[in-house]
C-alpha cells in the first residue's frame, strides 16, 4: 500500500479554478463545477482605482450597502 494521499490538493485545486478566470477561460472554469452545482454566493465589490490600478476593494454582501459605497466614492471623486 502507498503512502501517499487520495485526497485531492484543495489549495491547488482553488488556485487552477481562479487562474482559468483570470484568463477568461470560462468554459476551463466550468470544469470545475458538477453538472448540478448551485451558485448561490450573491455579493458586490467597489474597487478603488489608482493610476489604472486597484488600491482597494472592498467585498459586500449587502447589495444596497456596497451601491451607497460606490455612490459615495463617486460623489468624493466629483
């Protein structure tokens, strides 16, 4: 008998799943999913950008709450 794990490597298995998004290969992203997974993660983020880049991103799982968020980032930004 071998010594080594059956249990799949959760970490790199996460980490293949965000890269496929990161380039925009969805249908790859997909494969990671059983045909009847439910998706019920409902959440919004507001970037801040600074000189084309993202300096802060905030995540919420108060839809309305991260809408007044970007809203007042808007107002401040003019």
């Amino acid at each position: 008998m071998t010594d080594e794990s059956t249990t799949p490597d959760l970490a790199e298995l996460a980490r293949r799943l965000r890269e496929a998004f990161n380039r925009g290969e969805f249908d790859l992203a997909l494969t990671f999913y059983a045909p009847d997974a439910v998706l019920k993660m409902r959440y919004a983020q507001v970037n801040e950008w600074r000189d084309d880049l993202i300096a802060r991103e905030t995540l919420y799982t108060d839809i309305d709450e991260a809408r007044a968020a970007a809203e007042r980032l808007a107002e401040e930004r003019g």
